[in-house]
C-alpha cells in the first residue's frame, strides 16, 4: 500500500493591485527613513523653516512613517491582506494629505509639497478600493 502524497499548500497569488500598494508602502518606508536621518534637507525641500524643533518633529514624523508603511507592507505581502490595516492605513495617508495641505495653506511648506499631499490622497483612495476589491472577493461586504 502506498501512502498518500502529502498535500501541497496553496500558495495565494497577489495581484498587481496589491503589489503597487506595497511599493507605495515601501516608498513610504524610504521617505520616512530619509526625514528620520536627514530632517533637515526634506525640511528645505519643502520650504519649510529647519531649525532644531522641526527637525526633531519631522523626525519624528518619519519614524512613525516608517513604522506605518512597513505595517502596511507586512500585511500586504500576506495571502488575506488584514482589513483593519489597509484601512487605518488608508485613514493615515488621508490624515497626512490634509495635514500637507494645512501646512501649504498656512505657508508652513511651499506649494511644491502639494504634490506630496495628492500623493497621499491618491494613495488613500487605492487603499480604499484595494479593500473594497478584497471584501468582494471574500463575498462580504466592506
């Protein structure tokens, strides 16, 4: 009597929806990595006063971003993305596109980090339909 062959796992495929989020997530792990060890330069970039308080506030802002993407992007290389993290991860990049775009309005940046804002934005509202394509896929509702 032969045994049985041992069951294959299966192996989800990610989408390509999923893989351009996770390169978004990546390039957010980048951008924060950059204004946690270099403040300053993203400061002057974007118009900004660079003085020792906002220096060590965008740092820190930085590393809450790298923390907030690499999140992102754990959950996303995942076969079943978790909801609650493509979600407050959307919530974060639309709360960083008001936020920029505050800054812009009260000439804190200049106008050039709007493209940063949009980014955000756009980023947000993909995250949103990635979910929603992944509650259509699980046959539930968002």
């Amino acid at each position: 009597m032969s045994a049985a062959p041992a069951p294959t796992a299966r192996v989800a495929r990610r989408t390509p929806f999923a893989l351009v989020l996770e390169v978004v997530a990546w390039l957010t792990v980048l951008s924060g990595s950059v204004q946690v060890v270099a403040p300053g330069f993203v400061l002057r970039l974007l118009g900004a006063s660079d003085d020792g308080t906002a220096r060590q506030l965008f740092a820190t802002v930085g590393m809450f971003m790298v923390v907030a993407g690499g999140l992102l992007v754990t959950t996303l290389r995942r076969p079943r993305p978790d909801p609650d993290v493509v979600v407050w991860s959307a919530v974060q990049k639309l709360g960083a596109s008001v936020a920029v775009g505050v800054a812009v309005a009260n000439s804190v940046f200049d106008p050039v980090a709007l493209g940063v804002a949009t980014l955000d934005l756009l980023t947000s509202v993909l995250l949103l339909v990635f979910l929603r394509t992944q509650a259509r896929e699980r046959g539930a509702r968002p």
